[in-house]
C-alpha cells in the first residue's frame, strides 16, 4: 500500500543525474532477448560457417578408417593414432565456434547501453535475501509479462519446429534408406533453415522486449518533486542560499565600486537615469577609467557622493547613456567616445584652473 502511494507520488521523469549516478552503479535497462537473440545468431553462423567442414573432416576420418579397416591392427597404438587424429580435426573445426560466442555475448551488452564497468550489482544486497521481498517480486507485474512471454514464446518456438518439420516430412520418413552423406547433408540444411526462422523470430521479440525494458526502466526511475528538489538542493546547492550569496557579492562589489566615486575627476549623468563616474590621471594611463556607474536609485547615490566630496557633474545625456550600456566596470574608455569624453575632461580641467 506505502508503495503503490510512493510511486503513484512519482510523476516527474528521472533526472541526468540520477540517470548517470544509475549507470555507474550498472542500473541500466536490459533485456535477456536481446542477449538471447545474439546466441542464437551466433549459433546460427557457427553451423553456417563450420558444420560443413566440421562433418567433411568426420567423414574423410570415418572414409580414411573404413578403406584401411583391414589393413589396421587393432591395438593400443593404432587406437591411440586414431583418437589424437580424431581429436585434432574436432578441435580445429570448432575453435572458431568460442570465438564467435564470446564476440557475440559481448556485443549484445554493448548494443543495449555501450561500455558498463561497475562492480556494484556484485555487491551483497539484503533486498535480494529478504523472504518479504522475494514473495514481492515473484507476484510482481513483471514477473506476470516474464511468465507470459516466456510462454508465448515457447509456444511459438514449438509452432515454427513443427511447420519445419512437416515440411520435410517425406524425407525425414525416409532417412534411414539413404547414404550417411545424404542424411549428414539434409540435417545441415534442416538445422539452418530451423535456426534461421527462430532468429528471425527471436530478434522481433528482442526489439519488443528492449523497447518494453526501456519503458520500465524509465518508470522505475521517475522521482517525485521533492526528491528533485532535494537532488537540486544537493547538487547544485539552496537556490534561497545562492540567491542569498549573490546578493551579499552584488552588495560588497557595489560598496567597494561607491568607495571609488570620492577619488573620480568627473561623473557623467543624464541627469536623471544615469551616472558614470571616471577617473583620469595622464601620469598612470592616458586615457579615463570608469570607476563607478548606475541607474536609477544608484545613479543617484553616485550623484550624492560626488556631491560630499566636491567630484563635478557634467549632464550630458547620450554620453552618460552610451558609458553605462558599453563600457564595464574598471574598463577604459572605447576610441570612438575619446573625443567626447576628451570635451567633458577638458571642460573640468578648465573648471580647475580657474579657481
């Protein structure tokens, strides 16, 4: 009941960071017919490419035996030559057999979510060992599909021998009147035409089953809004506190900004809306410095320190503008304002001068 109401609670999908953190820890989507669907493709290739050698050895084996039969003593040595023989052409025709498997148990997992390592679902779980539990996920929902599809499939499998089979019924009936080559021939080629349609078969249930794994994978992974607040909170720290933090920077940056307005040469309003505060010494660097600027109720403020502190004002309204939206903090001046703000510099120097 407590979980049918926590997962009825998670409504959001999973967040890249519980998707990644669920990767590391090998929780991927997987699906059993994708794997299955690749052995038997690779068994299928194997009596493809091998078989056919495979039985022709056993037979020049069997041919080579039968025409010297009465030219072989029976005896321990010859027993023996026979055997490492026999041995020796087993082994040379199904060693590619373990090659091809391994190649296509591997591929089967990179297909479905690429390269995984993680020791984690090696790990020791209680979950795992729990009665309760283990009741719980053989009356689950996907044990029923698995059951289901297990038998859909089985029946299936089934139908698709049985019409093979009846298919070559008139010679399966016959068998035992033809040549060993004959026979060792037709089972070949039964066999691939059995393995064939039940690869065809299986690799539409792989791409069902994935697709079905994926979606309840996805499901399972949805979180409820509070665990992505609390994921946000963890991860990218409390927006209340962030915001806090931002504030208190914002608060000491313009503190330190309105500590330079007393040593500025001029400050250029609009007069209203705007205040850019400069400071020029030719001895340090030739050209002004925006030391301080503002809109609105800092404007103003920058008005009211230039004022204490004897800083002339210069309302000049598109200079002031075009200075607080192009030119940042502690920046120089652009070359295309040099000359009026040259103007506004010489106007102040003349202003000194003659006092």
């Amino acid at each position: 009941m407590f979980d049918d109401e926590d997962k009825s609670s998670k409504t959001e999908d999973a967040s890249e960071h519980k998707l990644n953190k669920a990767k590391e820890e090998g929780n991927v989507p997987k699906s059993k017919e994708v794997n299955n669907f690749f052995a038997l493709f690779a068994a299928t290739l194997v009596v493809f490419l091998t078989m056919p050698p495979f039985l022709q050895s056993i037979m020049n084996i069997m041919g080579h035996s039968f025409q010297n039969a009465g030219k072989i003593r029976i005896n321990q040595g010859t027993m023996d030559v026979l055997l490492a023989e026999t041995s020796k052409e087993f082994f040379i025709a199904i060693a590619p057999v373990f090659g091809i498997f391994v190649l296509f148990a591997l591929v089967g997992g990179l297909v479905q979510n690429g390269i995984i390592i993680s020791a984690k679902p090696l790990e020791p779980k209680m979950s795992k060992i729990s009665i309760i539990k283990g009741f719980g996920r053989m009356f689950s929902l996907k044990s029923v599909v698995e059951l289901l599809k297990a038998i859909a499939k089985s029946t299936v499998v089934a139908a698709i021998m049985y019409a093979i089979a009846y298919y070559y019924k008139d010679t399966i009936l016959v068998l035992a009147d033809m040549e060993i080559q004959q026979d060792v021939l037709f089972v070949y080629y039964f066999l691939l035409k059995l393995l064939f349609a039940l690869t065809v078969f299986l690799i539409l249930i792989a791409m069902a089953d994935f697709a079905y794994q994926k979606y309840n994978f996805a499901e399972d992974m949805k979180m409820s809004m509070k665990e992505l607040k609390d994921e946000h909170k963890d991860t990218n720290g409390d927006p209340f506190v962030k915001s806090r933090q931002a504030q208190l920077r914002m608060e000491k940056a313009r503190a330190r900004m309105m500590q330079e307005v007393p040593n500025a040469d001029v400050v250029i309003t609009n007069p209203t809306h705007f205040a850019v505060a400069l400071r020029y010494d030719p001895n340090k660097e030739p050209v002004p410095r925006v030391v301080a600027k503002g809109h609105d109720h800092i404007a103003q403020k920058i008005k009211e320190i230039a004022k204490e502190n004897k800083v002339p004002i210069v309302e000049n309204i598109e200079l002031a503008r075009t200075l607080w939206k192009t030119v940042d903090l502690d920046e120089i001046i652009p070359l295309d304002l040099y000359q009026a703000v040259a103007d506004v510099i010489a106007y102040i120097m003349k202003l000194k001068a003659k006092k």
